[in-house]
C-alpha cells in the first residue's frame, strides 16, 4: 500500500500484533523469494546482464555476465541477524562445478527485519508488511572454509 507520498506502507499496525495466524508469516521460500528478488536488482545496478530464465528458485539461482565473465550466484535469503553459509559438502562440490563449467560462485544472503522496531526486535516478518534488507554483498565461493560471520574487510567478500 501506498501514501499519499509515494512510500510503501505496512498494512499492519505498528507493533506486535497480539494474534497471529502462521498464514501471515512469511514462509523460507518467500524470504528467499524477496532475497533472489533483491539481489538481481543489486546486480543489475552493477551492470551485470541475468542471463535468460535467471533469476529462479533452484540453485545457482541466477546467473550472470559482467565483462565477460560468468557467475553463479547462490541466494539464501534469511531473517536478520542471522548470518547463512553453505555447508563444507555443499560449498566444494560449487567449487567443483565451477572449474567444470568456468564460473565464478558467488553467495548472497539478504536478511530481512520489520520496519517496525517492535517486530524486528522478535524477528516477525508478516505478509503484507515493510521490510529493511540489510545485505552486506557477494561473498566468494572458494575452496578454503569459511564461517558464516565473516567481517565485511575480509578478502571472501567480493568487490566487482
């Protein structure tokens, strides 16, 4: 919903309701759905091309170009704070088809938090509702291991 200023609105009231029904939560599929949604848009400020049938829901969930370059990027969406990684089978066989297929893996992981303080601070993400992204970029997808809580100056964070 819309104001008379052009600004997204919630459709709930502020604070935390005092019934919810488990229908106006926001599922992991549609969490993950607003952080493939996000991160598309992120690349396409970058100048990134999303090739054809990208994004989607299964994994690499997009793929695209920059200066001739291919990438993979693997979209986890989640509820903030919450840092995700990929586990170590997972991250290697990324790797693994990376080398096969000459791309370069990437990670993202949007979190997302009520607008309202009051359902941030309980992490209550309701349909219908304004969200904040907090997304720190792409993360490299590498051979090494790595912990969810990576810090933003590390070299696994991915600057193109």
């Amino acid at each position: 919903m819309m104001n008379e200023n052009h600004e997204v609105e919630s459709i709930w009231a502020d604070g935390v309701p005092e019934r919810v029904d488990t229908k106006d939560i926001l599922s992991n599929n549609e969490i993950n759905d607003i952080a493939i949604d996000y991160t598309a848009k992120f690349l396409i400020t970058k100048g990134y091309k999303l090739n054809l049938n990208f994004p989607r829901k299964e994994a690499p969930q997009i793929m695209c170009k920059k200066d001739g370059t291919l990438y993979a990027i693997f979209v986890v969406g989640s509820v903030f704070p919450n840092n995700l990684w990929i586990n170590d089978d997972v991250r290697l066989k990324i790797v693994e088809d990376s080398k096969k297929f000459n791309f370069v893996p990437l990670f993202a992981n949007p979190a997302l938090s009520s607008k309202d303080p009051a359902k941030a601070k309980v992490k209550l993400l309701l349909k219908g509702d304004v969200f904040n992204v907090h997304f720190m970029g792409l993360r490299k997808i590498t051979e090494e291991a790595q912990a969810p809580n990576i810090p933003p100056n590390s070299s696994f964070w991915f600057e193109r």
